[in-house]
C-alpha cells in the first residue's frame, strides 16, 4: 500500500505529456516493517504501468502520512528546484474521500481500505489517468516521497525523468 500510493502520485506528476523514465529508486525502508519489495515500470504501446509486490511485517493504523516533493531542474544546471512540496498527506483520508479518484486506480491492488494488516500486497499495472489535470512543463523533473506511520519513516522512493511536449 505504501508504495501504491507513492507511484500513484508519481504517476499523476507527469503524465499530462510524453513522459520519459530515468530512474525509480527505493532511497530506503524500514526493514523492520518491510520486506521483498520489488517495484518496476514497465511500458506497453507508449503506456507506462507500475508494478509492486512487498511484505509488511505489521499491521500499520490510521496515521498513515505521505510528504511529497516535486522539482525541476533548472535550465543548463545539474540543480533542481522545488515546485511543489505536500506534507502530511493523509493516506487514509485520501481513500475515504477518494481524493484524485484513487478507489479507482486501486482496483489492480489488493487493498482498498484503512488499518492495513500484515501481509503481502501487490499491485500489477497501476496507470493513471491523466484526464483533467493541467499541462505539465517539459523539462527534467525529480519526486521524492515519503511515507510516514505515526511519525516514523517507512520508506523513502526517488523518481527521476522528463516530460516532453507531445
């Protein structure tokens, strides 16, 4: 579930054009409540999907919190500056609410709801629907999430790509 709703906002960063991946990394995780995870993108007739398998090795609450940070790279620089940063996210009111139309993009996972129990969780295919949301600026583009249970870190991921114009 975590990185569910991780991809899904990376997901939603980038897909108002032609969107190129250069990097997906799993910066960290606590091992104590993760383990096996194993996510990839995969790409279909110029469709990106995400894949996503992990354990979790406890049951987490209803405190689960997403911080979110989106930057582009300045023009002829190796620096990136902040667009957009989202702190405190969260997650269960996300689904209640059905806040970017989640509910749907999790039809391809296996949980829907809050607490989330141990486990394994996986979710094959995971697009999002770019449909309503404005034009996104060609340029170089960095997201890092964060994904919090209770104020403790859990996992941090990186994505790194391009949006170009189509």
């Amino acid at each position: 579930m975590l990185y569910r709703f991780s991809v899904f906002l990376l997901i939603y960063v980038a897909l108002a054009a032609e969107l190129h991946h250069d990097k997906l990394e799993l910066v960290y995780y606590d091992k104590s409540y993760i383990k096996n995870p194993i996510f990839s993108i995969s790409e279909l007739n110029g469709q990106y999907g995400f894949n996503i398998s992990f354990d979790l090795l406890k049951d987490l609450g209803m405190h689960v919190k997403l911080n979110i940070n989106i930057s582009m790279q300045e023009e002829n620089s190796k620096e990136y500056t902040s667009m957009q940063n989202f702190e405190d996210m969260d997650v269960c009111d996300m689904l209640k609410s059905d806040m970017f139309g989640i509910r749907k993009l999790m039809a391809v996972a296996n949980i829907t709801d809050c607490p989330w129990k141990a486990g394994h969780y996986k979710m094959l295919d995971l697009k999002g629907d770019p449909s309503g949301l404005p034009p996104v600026p060609s340029g170089n583009y960095m997201t890092g999430i964060s994904v919090f249970d209770d104020n403790k870190l859990l996992t941090e991921m990186v994505w790194m790509g391009s949006v170009t114009d189509t």
